[in-house]
C-alpha cells in the first residue's frame, strides 16, 4: 500500500507518514500532522479578538492632522474626510480601503473560512480554498494603514505648514491587524474540503 503523504505547512515539503509514530518534514524537521492543532478553535478566538479590536480602532483617535496650526484629534473616518477636504484625495481613499474594506473584509473571509469547515457550503469548497489564497496574499499589506501613519507624521513634520501626530487607535488597529494575521495562519485550509469538525477534534 501507499504510504500516505503529509504537506508541512512549514517549508511546503511533502513527506510520506512514517508508520504510526510521529512523522517529521524531510525538509526542515517539523512535526507533521494530518491537520493543524486545534486549528478552528484558534481561528475562531483570534477572529473574535480582532474584531473587538477594530472597535476602539475606529473610536479612537488615529491621528491629529493639524494644517498653520489648526487640528483635533481625528478617528479614522474622520481622517479619510480631512485628507478628502485638504485635497489628498489619493492617500485618503488608500487610508479608506486599508482601513476599512480590508480588515472588516479579512474578519468576513475567515468567518467563511470557518463555517465552509464546519460543513457549510460544501459545493462551494473551490471557491473558499481561493478565498483563503487571497486572505494570505493581502496579509502582507494589512499593515498599510499604520505604515502610512507613521510615514505621514514623518513627512508632513518637516514641513512648517502641516503636522500628523499618531494617536491610540493606531495601536487598537495595528493590534487587529497582527490578530487577523495569526488568525489566517491558524487555519488549516485542509478542513475545508473536511466539510465537517470531527478531523479538526482528532488532531487536538
């Protein structure tokens, strides 16, 4: 018989199981695992954190934007339309998507990620193993918001006319944002075609 083969979600080797024992990667020596530990469950608790998160992240003051010295602390809607009505229209609209459309867009995904595991959808399987190859391509750009923060209050303080000063929601949103990344790194994409939990139960 074939010996069945494991992926390591490490350096992407594929190794044959080694009998009944605990196999290791041939690449790089890490435990392989028919599936992820507890995958869902922490999937599921740094999804929730995250979304918690975004809510002092869009309550909070981001940034204070002051133009000849006139400026209040500003949330990051309240940012977008400042940088709209100042005429930085592009960097607004950036500011926009990265901090709305993505993480709320990330938090949406993984929520599909999670009930196409537990057996939903079952037909669209195809479809959410794509949608999970896109949640990871984005995650390197998850961080834009906080990086054009920081690179506005660097640029704009050289200038004598303007100022950008960071404020707590940049902190409440960067923490959202590295929970939504352990969140798409915890899930194991081999229990969406499972199309249910008991494979997930069995690797714990």
């Amino acid at each position: 018989m074939t010996p069945k083969r494991l992926h390591c979600l490490v350096c992407s080797q594929v190794t044959p199981e080694q009998g009944e024992g605990v196999t290791h990667c041939s690449g790089c020596g890490s435990p392989l695992h028919h599936r992820r530990r507890r995958s869902l469950a922490w999937t599921q608790a740094l999804s929730l954190a995250a979304a918690i998160m975004l809510i002092p992240a869009n309550f909070l003051p981001v940034m204070t934007i002051q133009v000849l010295g006139r400026g209040t602390p500003s949330t990051i809607l309240e940012g977008v339309i400042t940088l709209w009505q100042e005429g930085l229209w592009a960097i607004g609209a950036i500011v926009l998507i990265a901090s709305f459309v993505v993480p709320f867009g990330k938090l949406v995904g993984l929520v599909l990620l999670i009930l196409t595991a537990r057996g939903r959808w079952p037909e669209r399987r195809r479809q959410m193993a794509i949608l999970y190859r896109v949640l990871v391509a984005i995650g390197r750009w998850s961080m834009l918001d906080v990086f054009l923060v920081v690179f506005l209050t660097g640029l704009v303080q050289l200038g004598v006319l303007a100022s950008v000063t960071p404020g707590l929601g940049v902190v409440a949103f960067g923490v959202s944002v590295v929970l939504t990344l352990l969140a798409t790194d915890a899930f194991d994409p081999r229990l969406i075609w499972d199309g249910n939990t008991r494979a997930d139960a069995h690797s714990t």
